[in-house]
C-alpha cells in the first residue's frame, strides 16, 4: 500500500552527551551524534525497519538541507524532496549523564509559502491514494495552524486514511477534520482539553470524547505506562516493557510508526498496539536520535502485556 509521511519542518539532530551543565562555562561532550530529525522523518524511518514501504514527503533548504539529504540517504526508501529558501533547521539535544536529565533546543525552520504549500499538497494527497498519509510535527513559519486539518479533509476525500501526530492548534484544528487515527502524548491531550489527567480513567474519558469528532481511533501515549487505544466499541492498555531508558527522542514517532504498520499488515488491534509500545520502548533505549533495532523487537513484543479495558 502506498503509505507517504509529510514533514515539513525536518531538522539535523544533534545530540551532546555531557556530564553536566555548568553556567557560564564550556562543558566538553563525551559524545556527539548527528541524525535526520523531525517527526515524520522519524516515522518514516521507522516504517523501514518494520518492513513498510513508504514514500517521504520532506522540505528541505539549504546548506544543512544538502547535509539532511546525505544524512537520509540510507534511512529512508523514497524520499521526496521539496526545496524552499532559507535554511534547514538544526536541533540540540543535551544529555546531562550525571542526573539523568534531557535538554532539547529546536530551531525555527524556512519559510513556506502557501503555493509551495499546496503543491506538495497535490502531490502527497495524490501518493496516498486510499492508502495511510502520516501527518505529523510542527510546521515552518509561514504555514497557518489548520494546514493538518486541510491535508486530513483532502486524504479522506481522496478516500485515504489520514494519521495524526501534533500538538496545540494543529492537533485541535486537526482532530475537527476526523482523521482516521490521533496518537497524543498525554502532556498533549491535557493542554487540548485545559486540565490534567492524572490517571488512566481521565485519560480513557478524554480519548474516548475525542471520537466523537468522526476520528476512528485515539491512541494515546504515557510513557514508561506504555499507550492506550480507543476506537468506537474497544479500549485496549499496553504496558511498556521495562528498558534502560537513554533518550526519549523518536519514541513517539516509533509508536505511530508501528501503528501504521499494523494497520497496513492488517493485525487484530491488540497487536497493532503491541507492536506500536514495541518500536517505542526499544527507541528510548537507543542513545540520541537513534531509533530502535530490527532485531530488537522479537524480544520487546514478548514483553508488552496488553489488556482490554
């Protein structure tokens, strides 16, 4: 099935393992890692090591936009690029070893204008086809907070199944347009609805009303919890399995990653799940922006318990 990621705001990944932080003073890193950044980026090189197909509809600029295109070229299996002015934002991720603590810096990005925008638009609504599109991240200066919900109407109008992942405006304007699928990290869906949620009934209630909007399934990501999932008529909970935890970096983006491939492969919904806490747990064991391993996940899927709510 011809699945398409969208990135709009990739970035270069650099991530800095440290001792510490030290006001006012140059702090030597122990070690330095360069990746392909940005969330559907991420996703779509996950979908790789799950052994899915996927076109990736990625905007690039720049000189850092040529070093993301070398940097992609074994990840991802048909990449698209398209070029804009400007240059290609860098982040930084800080790794504080002696307490355990993660710092990220994101940069801004290149403009996008809106022709450029509805021209890729064209052509990832048309790659999609009545196949998965994986909208997801932030978006550049210059693109309005309902652009998800646009690109959303537009896959399923082409009779596609569209996948979200983002935050804020564009998640609220996005979910409006009832995708086929919604995965908040809880810190997400509280500052969606105004108020925390601070245990798993809270966190069902919200997930559940968030159908009511046409969306088929909500999963919702919590961490070393695992994920819950809800559809119309079942609710289904996953509980992590316990890793070494190096960097939280990607982890999202594996869980949507082994969402969609479920989905694809046309797994029961349990093990849909499963394998979507799988990708995610094994990606935070792995150091930077290092996604998990192939040959991690047989192991990982042993140990995921899920239950039905």
């Amino acid at each position: 099935m011809p699945v398409a990621t969208l990135t709009l705001n990739p970035a270069v990944d650099v991530t800095y393992e440290i001792g510490c932080l030290i006001r006012n003073q140059k702090v030597r890193a122990r070690a330095t890692r360069f990746d392909p950044g940005g969330n559907g980026v991420n996703v779509g090189r996950a979908l790789k090591r799950l052994g899915i197909v996927a076109s990736n509809f990625c905007v690039l600029a720049g000189e850092t936009g040529l070093l993301l295109e070398r940097l992609l070229e074994r990840h991802l299996d048909n990449p698209v690029y398209v070029w804009v002015e400007g240059e290609t934002r860098i982040n930084a991720t800080i790794l504080e070893q002696e307490t355990g603590v993660q710092y990220e810096v994101v940069g801004q990005g290149p403009c996008v204008s809106q022709a450029q925008l509805e021209s890729l638009q064209e052509r990832f609504v048309g790659q999609v086809k009545n196949s998965y599109g994986v909208v997801t991240g932030s978006v550049p200066p210059g693109v309005a907070n309902d652009a998800y919900a646009v690109f959303v109407r537009r896959i399923h109008s082409q009779g596609g199944r569209a996948v979200l992942d983002a935050h804020g405006e564009l998640l609220k304007k996005g979910i409006e347009a009832g995708p086929f699928l919604v995965k908040p990290n809880r810190y997400e869906l509280e500052q969606l609805i105004g108020k925390a949620l601070p245990d798993l009934p809270s966190v069902l209630a919200e997930a559940r009303a968030i159908l009511a909007y046409g969306v088929t399934y909500v999963c919702v990501s919590l961490g070393e919890e695992g994920a819950l999932l809800v559809g119309q008529e079942v609710s289904f909970m996953a509980t992590a399995p316990k890793v070494a935890v190096r960097s939280s970096v990607g982890a999202g983006d594996s869980l949507v990653a082994g969402l969609v491939a479920g989905f694809v492969q046309g797994l029961a919904l349990p093990e849909i799940l499963r394998m979507a806490v799988a990708a995610s747990a094994g990606t935070v064991s792995q150091p930077g922006t290092e996604l998990f391993l192939a040959e991690q996940l047989p192991t990982l899927l042993e140990q995921v318990q899920v239950r039905e709510l």
